[in-house]
C-alpha cells in the first residue's frame, strides 16, 4: 500500500484591502457617472444634483430624477456649514478599518435643506450638542479618492 | 385565493453555535420535518429561504438549493433565496404564503437562516455595515448601532424618554427568554446590568442591542383545507402588512415615526380584519430597546411619545394592554437575521398549541401578529395569524 502523503501549505500572511472592503467608492470619470461630486469636493465643495425639469434636489447625486425620471439634472452647491441634528459615538463593534479610529462620532447634519450622515471630526460625545453648527470637512486618501466630513471644532478668533 | 395554513416547524437552539451553516439547516430541518404528521419531503413543491447575508457571512450564495439537498427537498414549483436583511424570513414566508394561495404550489417550505458568528468579529461588523447605503451612510461607519443610537438620542430629545425605560424593554424580554429552552440568553437582566454593559453607541449599551446569533428554523405552508390532514393544531395567516419608504438616511420618512409602519399596522388591521384590541401576542422586532418603544406607539398601543411610560406601567407584559415578545424577543432570544421571523412566527404555534411554559403562556391567546424591521427602519412587515379559521 502506497504513503498517504501529507504536505504543509502557505498562505499569504497579509492580502491587500479589496476594494470594495475599505468603503470608498470609486470616484473617477472611468467608473461613476456622477464624479463631478468628488471633483467639487476636492475644490472644497459639498454639491449634489438638483433636477432641472422638477426642481428636486435629489441625495446622494444621481443621474436620473427619481421624482419625474428626467435625466437633466445640474449641480448645486450646500454649502460648507450644517447644524447637527443627531449624533452618537462608535465606541465598540467598528468594521475593518475603522478599528484603529474607534472612538469617533457619528452624527445626522442638516445642510442645504438636507439630512445627511457623516463622520464628525475633533469632537467627543459628551462635548457634542443637538443644533450646534458643524463646518465641512475634505479627506482623502493616499490614492487620492476623496470624502466628505464635519468638523465639530469651534473657529478660533 | 386560497386560505393558507401553517402546520408545523422547527428550530435550532440559538446562540454562539460550534455548528456550521449547513449543520444549523440540517439540525432545523429535521426538527421541521419532524413536527408534522404525514409528510415527506418529496411533497414539497416550493422552497423560500430567508437569508440576509450569507454571501458574507459563510462566503455562499445560490443557498437555497443547498437547503433543498440537505433536507431531501425537491421543489417542482418555486425555490428561491429571499433576502430582506432582518426581515428576510417574513419574506420567505410572504412568498410561500403567495405559492399556495395563487396555487402555484401545494406545499411550501418558509426557511430561514443565518451562521454570523465569524473567526474575526470586526469582519462580522463589516458585514453589518452595507446594510444602510454602503457608499453614502456605511463609509461613515453607520451600521445598526449608531443609527439606532440616533433613534433613540432624537426620541429621548423629543419627548423625554429615559435610558432606564429602554432597560426595562431589555428587562422584560429577558425575563421571558429564561423560559425559552432555545434561546441565546437565559439569564434576567435587571435595570443595572444593562447600564452596566459596555457601552457600544451612546446611549445604547449592550444590553440595549440584540446579539450576534447563530441559528435556523423552517415553518411548513398548506392550503387552510388541507391543514388537518398533517396536523391537529394548524395556525392560519390571516392578514399581513408591509411598507417602505426611504433607503439613504436623507430619504426616509421621518427618524423618530415609523410611517412605514403604521402603514403596515393599518394594512394589516384592515387584510385581518380585526381590531387592535383583539391582537392578543405580538412577536415585535425588537432589535434594539428604542425599537420596541418606537413600536408600542406606531402599532397605537401607546400615544407617540408615550412608549417610554407603557413600558415603566407593565403595560407590554402578559395581562397587560399586549403581551409584547413573550417568546423573549430578539434581545433574549438572538437575532439569526435570516432565521428571526422564522422563529418568532414558531413560536407563535407554540403558543397557540398551549405547549410554552406557563411563564410566558399567554393564557386563550386566538389572535397574534408578528413584526419586523429592516434596513434604517425603512421597510416594516406584519403577519397577522389566527389559531381558528376565521
Ligand atoms: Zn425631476
């Protein structure tokens, strides 16, 4: 009867992050239609799409009106301070690499007439208040994909 | 259309299983296959699984033929996977509820599922994190957690609710998931272990969120005339409610009024046609404390706002105003996402049979509804049962 053999494997150590893991999308006129918004952010502009046929400003931008189906669409600006209408911190239970970020907060800011989610930088919960005004924030990547926060910090005089 | 009834089921125990996905469905399956009289696999003619994430979770898709091979099942009709995140098992049921009362089907399986308990936890937790709209919301870190938070932070903003009201929800599904043999935890809960328990999102603690859970359960669906010949306590799905609105955090209805729900409420009262006050259980998706509050008030159990104070009242306990989540709720029992429906709507044939502990029993119990919750709370979906045929 022949030697069953028995043969140790390798596997890699480390894999890169796959792309669709490390939650930012691709930005690029090569892959999303609305690449103008990571355009403008990196101009320091907050901007979606507004149609122009019903007037609808439509979050996050797309490229079709879900209100009238109208693909005439334009972009606006929302300006770069929102208020805070609710916030919490992630202080345990974070995904792959937000671990090494834990805590950080969270927050729902309303700005340009919307209610959009967003990272809040240089904040602590317990300092943090319903209402209070927060300023946009750019940051990217070293690939250089961008994304949008607030910063909770007040200005200096 | 046809009157549907359901005949029987089974489930796993629920928890941190050394059991593999494929196991729970076996361990489920024959507990399912099992409880009903006269029945063999092979008559079965449409299979729905209820599975939320078990391309990520087990790193499978195509599932629901999986579940067909292991349980000898070869559907001729209809066999499809139904995904609804936590309300992927109401979902399955739905579409074998639709099977037989088109008569598509004659036979239909409602499966459901989910193995979450992973090597590494924090890949647990990127799972869980394209549930909201991964590249607008998840990239912020936005997972249940934190959006419940909110919920709850807004809700208490609103209209005064307190930390120790949403305890006392943990407190009492706690209390009945002791008497539940399957449940992931078996111990009560008093008000201070909860605020003891880590802090995961402000203000929610751990014992403000329901668990990672392993788990599985299949419930079987036959035309209401056909209910007897397989089983002598059949339950019948009289009437069901479900409704959207919004997926994005900007695009939902409302963060502290669950409109879809009272759509749902208002859909289902009308399909069952019954009143609010002749529910006698409701199997609520309590996936979070704040949950079960928002719920008393959307079902109109308790004024808006006042969900907090029907709690502190006793009123969500058997012999009060509803027996809410007497099987132990998701806080006691897990949350198996796929499977949580599943097992809700099970244990609502328990109850009608008589065969739960006395503890939890919910003494000539004829009418029960069973609700979940999915996404940011922008989908809600209702079954409404009766132990008689009406
Ligand atoms: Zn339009």
């Amino acid at each position: 009867m022949k030697k069953v053999e028995f043969e140790k494997l390798k596997r890699p150590e480390t894999i890169k992050l796959p792309s669709m893991l490390d939650f930012y999308p691709l930005e690029d006129e090569k892959n999303t239609r609305i690449s103008p918004f990571f355009s403008n952010l990196k101009e320091r502009r907050l901007t979606t799409t507004r149609c122009e046929e019903c007037g609808k400003v439509l979050w996050p931008p797309r490229i079709v009106c879900s209100s009238c189906f109208s693909d005439d669409l334009e972009w606006i600006d929302l300006g770069t301070e929102g208020e805070l209408y609710a916030f919490t911190e992630m202080r345990l239970g974070a995904p792959l690499g937000f671990v090494d970020d834990v805590p950080f907060c969270i927050g729902i800011v309303k700005i340009g007439g919307l209610s959009i989610s967003a990272r809040i930088d240089n904040a602590k919960y317990e300092d943090l208040k319903i209402g209070q005004k927060v300023q946009l924030k750019v940051v990217e990547l070293d690939d250089g994909r961008v994304f949008y926060r607030f910063d909770a910090a007040k200005e200096t005089p | 259309m046809r009157r549907v009834a359901i005949v029987g089921g089974g489930a796993t125990r629920c928890g941190k299983r050394e059991a593999t996905w494929r196991e729970l469905v076996q361990e489920a399956g024959k507990a399912m296959f099992e409880d009903v009289d006269n029945i063999s696999p092979k008559e079965v003619d449409a299979l729905l699984v209820g599975a939320a994430q078990p391309e990520r979770f087990v790193f499978q898709v195509h599932v629901a033929p999986m579940v067909a091979e292991h349980l000898g099942i070869t559907p001729r009709k209809v066999i499809a996977t139904t995904e609804l995140m936590c309300a992927s098992g109401q979902a399955a049921i739905r579409y074998a509820w639709a099977c037989i009362a088109s008569g598509m089907a004659d036979m239909a399986v409602a499966f459901g599922v989910e193995k979450m308990y992973m090597p590494d936890m924090a890949e647990a937790q990127t799972n869980m994190t394209c549930v909201l709209d991964r590249e607008w919301d998840g990239i912020n870190g936005l997972s249940a957690p934190p959006f419940f938070a909110m919920t709850a932070q807004r809700h208490m903003y609103e209209y005064g609710t307190t930390k120790e009201q949403m305890a006392l929800v943990s407190v009492k599904n706690h209390h009945y998931s002791t008497m539940n043999p399957i449940a992931q935890f078996q111990k009560e809960v008093p008000v201070e272990s909860v605020f003891k328990s880590p802090m995961i999102a402000p203000p929610l603690n751990l014992f403000d969120c329901s668990g990672i859970t392993d788990g599985a359960a299949g419930v079987v669906l036959v035309p209401a005339d056909r209910a007897k010949e397989y089983t002598d306590t059949p339950m019948y799905i009289i009437g069901s409610g479900q409704a959207n609105i919004g997926n994005a955090i900007n695009n939902l209805a409302s963060i502290t009024e669950w409109i879809p729900l009272k759509l749902a409420v208002e859909e289902t009262l009308k399909t069952a046609k019954i009143t609010l006050k002749e529910i006698d259980i409701a199997e609520l998706h309590d996936c979070f404390t704040i949950s079960e509050i928002m719920e008393y008030e959307a079902f109109g159990w308790a004024k808006k706002g006042e969900g907090g104070k029907f709690i502190e009242n006793g009123e969500p306990y058997i012999g009060g105003t509803i027996a809410a989540n007497p099987r132990g709720g998701l806080l006691g029992c897990g949350h198996p996402l796929g499977a949580t429906a599943i097992l809700q709507t099970l244990d609502i044939l328990h109850q009608f049979r008589g065969d739960v502990p006395k503890g939890r029993s919910v003494s000539d119990a004829e009418i029960a509804v069973t609700h979940n919750l999915s996404g940011a709370a922008n989908v809600h979906s209702i079954l409404a049962y009766s132990r008689t045929e009406k």
